[in-house]
C-alpha cells in the first residue's frame, strides 16, 4: 500500500490537496452525497477527511496494469 496522505493529518474540503483529488468543495459534496467519497467527520456543519481514511479511499482505487506479453 502506499500512502498517499499523511495519516496523523486532518484534512479540510479546502486544502490543495484534497481539491486536487476529489476537485471543487461542490463536486466533493456530490461524492459524498452518492456515496463515493473517502471516509469522513461531519462536524456540524464541516466536513474533516482524516489521511489514513483518503489513503485507504485511494488505494482501494490502485489500478495495476496488465503485462503485456
């Protein structure tokens, strides 16, 4: 498994990071809303990803490709 996030680090819908991956704070909303999105805190009204659960999300996703030969 490799990680991709720092698995002690809280992450926020905000943070270059997490826009990079999952995009815009709606789109990230749409992900959640349909159940695609890494796991999750709901903290009244703010959403926190915490690493360990974005590397799981994202190696459960790790597409190896077939050899050729």
């Amino acid at each position: 498994m490799n990680n991709l996030f720092d698995e002690a680090r809280a992450y926020l819908p905000e943070d270059p990071e997490i826009l990079a991956l999952l995009g815009s704070k709606a789109r990230q909303a749409q992900l959640r809303h349909h159940g695609r999105s890494p796991a999750y805190f709901r903290l009244g009204r703010k959403i926190v990803y915490h690493g360990a659960d974005l590397n799981a999300w994202a190696n459960a996703r790790r597409v190896s490709p077939r050899s050729e030969g």
